[in-house]
C-alpha cells in the first residue's frame, strides 16, 4: 500500500507590496494631480510593486481608474480629468478598520466586491482636499502607511498663513504679509479693502493677493492699485475664502528639494526659475501650459548654494515634514534668502522641478518614487 504524499511545505514567495496611486480630488489642482499620477504609474517598477490607480472625481467621488498613463497627458492646453478615465461606475472604498488594509469595490444593486489589501498610499494629490492633511487623517485612521507628510505638517504646508508663523518661530525670514479672513471680508469688506491700502502704503505696491489654501498659483493677481483689488479678491475668493496679500520681494527666484533619507532629511542641488517675459509673474500657465523652464542648478555661489540648501532642510523640520518637500525662496539684493513656502506634495512629473533637481544631485525620477514608497512602508502611522 502506497503512502500518501504529503502536501509541499515550501513557502510561497512574498507577494510584492501593493501600491495604491490616489490622484484627482476636489481642489483646483485636479488636472495636475492626474498629470503627476501618469508619471508617476510610469514610473513604478511593476516587477517590484503592485499598483492600485484610484482617482477621485471632482465631486469626491472615489473611482477605479485605468492603468493608463499615456491618457493622464496634456492635450493641447487641456488637462486630463479622472472622470475620463474612469471605467466603472461604482466607488472605491479604503479601509475604516486599521486591523484591516482590505479595500472594497461598491456598485447600487451589486455584491461589495473586495479588491485586496493595501500596503501603501501614494497620494499624489495638489491642494486642498489632499494635500492639506484631511487624506492623511484618513489614512493614519485607516492605519495604512502612505508617502509624505502626516497630517500637521500637510495642514501646516497648505495654509500660507501658518506656514508663514512656524517659520518665523523657527527663525527663518518670511516677507510681509496680511491676511483677510473670510468673515472680515463678509463682515466689512471697506475695511478690508482699507487692511490692505495699509498694507500697502507700508510696504509698497504693487502687491500679491492669493488664497491662502490653493497651490499651483492659482487664482493668484498681481495688483498694482487699490482700483484692481477687488477683482483680485474675488478671484482669489474663488479658489478660497481666506486670502493673503503680500507685498512684492525683488529678487532672484530659487527653489530647493529636500527628501527625507535613512539618516536624515537632505537638499538637493538648488534651481532657479527666471523671469518669464510673457508673465507677469510664475502664474499657471507659465508653469504648465507654456513650459517655462527653470535652471538646474541654480547659478549660485558655492556659500550662497549651502546656504539656501540649509534653510531648505530647516524649513521641513520647522514644518515636522516627512518624506518629500520642495521650498522655495527669494535671493534678494542684499544676499539674503527670504523662504515664500513649502509644497509637502510638489509638481512631481519628470520634468518638474523637484524631480529635475534631485536628478541632477543623483536620484533618477524612478529612483526617487521607489525611496518615497520604501520610507513610506517602513514608517508607522499613529504618533510618531
């Protein structure tokens, strides 16, 4: 009589990490968030990881999406759109459970279908709703390991305000500001518009009137008079009730990278963006429609490079940063760098600035995703 073989012990091999790409969203920045995520899916080595597009319309509907960067491209002067991409027309859910990483496809009418466990986040959200800590409240609730900041420093890089505040304790030097509140401009909108004359006649126009939560400069005026003011105001309104005016620094544009290594958060080599004659200012288009292209490396004194790199690396711990940061700040005059803000989640396609100058110190762009994803992994969410 033959003896039954006994079933093969052998350990299967690991599963690879599965990453999921969250992009979209709610905020103005909708477009460029699905340019970042195409590049993003590009470049993911998918021999080493799993990949799971989300996007989220909008509306804050979250969706399956193709895996399909070729279509997440200008079109012209047109920025691509999740709702095109999306295939299905149920919903995307993220685990509420921390003792579970299971995400769960939902239709009307339809059995939840279970699309298996997510081992990282890679939120390549711009601007509110995603880059300004309410993903990552999500996230850290979820217990679900994600790439950047957590949800103060998010919170804190999103609010020019407050940014402004933590730097200014920390003792970097911030350029003159005001702020408009949502309810001192319903409350009393002459004496709003007197906040800022004053402002001004203190410190000069012509001035920059912004929201204060909004990226990419939109929404963004150069005023250079009390007659053009309350259009400013409004169209900054339009991408966020609160505004912040600042006065104009006249000086060279630089702007820094920092990620955060296994010994510690370093700078890159530092870039310059240049006057752009068709702008007034580095506005939207100049950006991302009209291609203006900034100088990696920046032509800079070695001191003047150390220097800026510093303050770089000070400005994300200031802010308790994690995993990426480009900061960005003006060389005036006198030899000074004065620090404009910080992006938690920068333009991140390859040829954007915060992935071109941390391949011209060395970390290729798909070198500089697979970091991102490995220091995520190995991060704990929760208090830390």
């Amino acid at each position: 009589m033959s003896t039954p073989k006994t079933p093969s012990t052998a350990a299967r091999p690991p599963r690879k990490p599965r990453v999921a790409v969250v992009f979209g969203g709610r905020s103005s920045e909708h477009g460029i968030s699905v340019l970042t995520a195409g590049a993003v899916l590009r470049a993911i080595d998918r021999d080493k990881y799993d990949v799971l597009p989300i996007g989220i319309t909008a509306d804050g509907r979250w969706a399956l999406t193709a895996d399909a960067p070729e279509r997440m491209t200008l079109t012209g002067r047109e920025l691509p759109d999740v709702q095109a991409l999306t295939e299905q027309p149920g919903g995307v859910l993220l685990p509420v459970d921390p003792g579970s990483r299971e995400v769960v496809y939902t239709e009307p009418g339809v059995v939840p279908k279970a699309l298996g466990e997510v081992d990282v986040v890679f939120p390549v959200l711009h601007g509110p709703y995603g880059e300004d800590g309410t993903l990552q409240g999500l996230l850290e609730l979820s217990g679900v390991p994600y790439v950047g900041s957590g949800v103060l420093a998010s919170a804190v890089g999103m609010d020019k305000e407050y940014m402004k505040r933590v730097f200014s304790s920390f003792g970097l030097p911030v350029g003159p500001y005001t702020v408009i509140r949502p309810r001192e401009w319903e409350r009393d909108q002459a004496a709003a518009r007197k906040k800022v004359a004053d402002f001004a006649a203190d410190h000069g126009w012509p001035v920059f009137v912004k929201p204060a939560r909004a990226g990419s400069s939109l929404g963004i005026s150069k005023v250079d008079d009390l007659t053009g003011l309350d259009a400013a105001i409004e169209e900054a309104r339009r991408h966020d009730p609160k505004i912040i005016v600042e006065s104009t620094l006249v000086g060279r544009e630089i702007e820094c990278g920092v990620l955060e290594f296994g010994d510690g958060a370093q700078a890159s080599v530092p870039a310059e963006i240049p006057p752009v004659s068709s702008h007034a200012f580095y506005d939207f288009e100049a950006k991302y429609i009209d291609s203006a292209t900034g100088i990696v490396p920046a032509p800079l004194t070695e001191e003047q490079t150390a220097e800026v790199r510093r303050l770089a690396v000070l400005a994300f711990e200031a802010a308790a940063c994690e995993g990426l940061v480009r900061a960005d700040f003006f060389l005036l005059a006198s030899g000074e760098f004065v620090i404009n803000e910080i992006n938690t989640m920068p333009g991140f396609t390859p040829i954007s600035m915060y992935p071109r100058m941390w391949q011209e110190t060395g970390v290729s762009y798909p070198e500089l995703v697979d970091r991102l994803l490995q220091a995520a992994l190995h991060r704990p969410t929760g208090l830390r």
